[in-house]
C-alpha cells in the first residue's frame, strides 16, 4: 500500500495538470511579451505611424488582437521601459509628438493595433493630520483595426490619459506633396480574441 487513498490521486492529477497547463499559459504569455513584429520587407506595402503608449502590439493579417497571430508583436521590439522612436522618413505634419514608431504593413490585409496605459497617482497624506496618503491608478486597453492601402501612409493614435479609444488617420498631400494633412479613415474598434 502506498498509503494515497483514490481521492488523493486524483486531487494529485489534477493539481499536476493545473499546473501544467498554468506553465503552458504563462509560457506563451512570456514568449508574446518578448516577441517583435515580423515587419513585411517586399509585397505592396503602406507605412503606418503608431503614437500613443510606448506598450503597442500590432497584430498582422488579423482582425483582432490574439497571442496566437503569426508574426504579431512589438514594432520596435519589446518594450523595457523608457520611450522609444522610430522613424522611416514618413511624412510630418504638424503637430508632432517626441516619440512616434513607424513601421511597414502588408497592404489590402486588416492590421490590428494594441495600446496599453498603465498610470498611477499618489497623493501624499498630511503629516499630523491624520490625513492618509492615497492612490490610485488606472488602465487602458485601446484596440483598433483598418486595412491599409497600398503606398499610403497612416498615423494611428490612441490616448489613454484622455479617452480609451484609437483613431486612423490617413496622411494625404496637396499635389506638389508640400502641405501635408491628416484626413479620418473608417477604422473599426477591433477587440481580443481567442488565446
């Protein structure tokens, strides 16, 4: 006898598939963290100019965000902290933010775009007040999608101090491509799905 009653087995078996399938998920989740965007080089392209959190995952060929989408991940590789920028030479129209990623796109494919904001306040308490110290955070999950046309350039913003949502925009020019302006584009709100 080997003293675990058939209860215990199973509460065992369990535990170890629990466990398992934990690590099987945290796992994935690692490797989505960690994983660049597979930034297509030939084919009909567009360029898209992401701003707003420094946290934006972008999802080809897909209509929603998923850690299952082949070559989806981080534009400028992931993120560790501090700001980045990247920029491909696209167009300027004022205004324009400090830190903006730039990046090649399949066209005639939907592409959806992730940002997440995290932000926290404190407030210190006032000493001998009995007033306490307080804090509060926030977050935001904004995620949008288009599909990109051939050779045209696009900024897509999202602001999660102000609102949770994205917008697209398309960059167009007068004809002698001096005086660039910023026109809407119909994107819909994408959303996650499956893993």
């Amino acid at each position: 006898m080997n003293g675990f009653s058939d209860s215990k087995l199973r509460v065992l078996g369990l535990t170890a598939v629990v466990t398992m399938a934990g690590c099987s998920w945290v796992g994935n989740m690692v490797k989505s963290e960690l994983s660049a965007y597979a930034e297509p080089k030939k084919g009909e392209l567009s360029y898209i100019r992401l701003i707003g959190s420094r946290n934006v995952k972008v999802y080809p060929d897909s209509v929603c965000a998923n850690l299952e989408v082949p070559g989806s991940g981080y534009p400028a590789g992931p993120q560790m902290g501090g700001q980045r920028k990247r920029d491909l030479g696209m167009p300027k129209p004022a205004p324009m933010p400090k830190h903006y990623v730039e990046i090649a796109a399949r066209a005639q494919q939907p592409i959806t775009i992730a940002f997440s904001f995290y932000s926290e306040s404190i407030s210190p308490g006032i000493a001998g007040t009995g007033v306490p110290a307080t804090r509060a955070s926030s977050t935001c999950y904004a995620v949008g999608r288009f599909i990109p046309e051939a050779g045209k350039q696009y900024e897509v913003v999202s602001n999660g101090t102000r609102n949770c949502l994205v917008t697209i925009v398309e960059l167009v020019s007068d004809k002698a491509g001096s005086n660039w302006q910023r026109r809407p584009v119909a994107g819909l709100s994408g959303e996650t799905c499956g893993g």
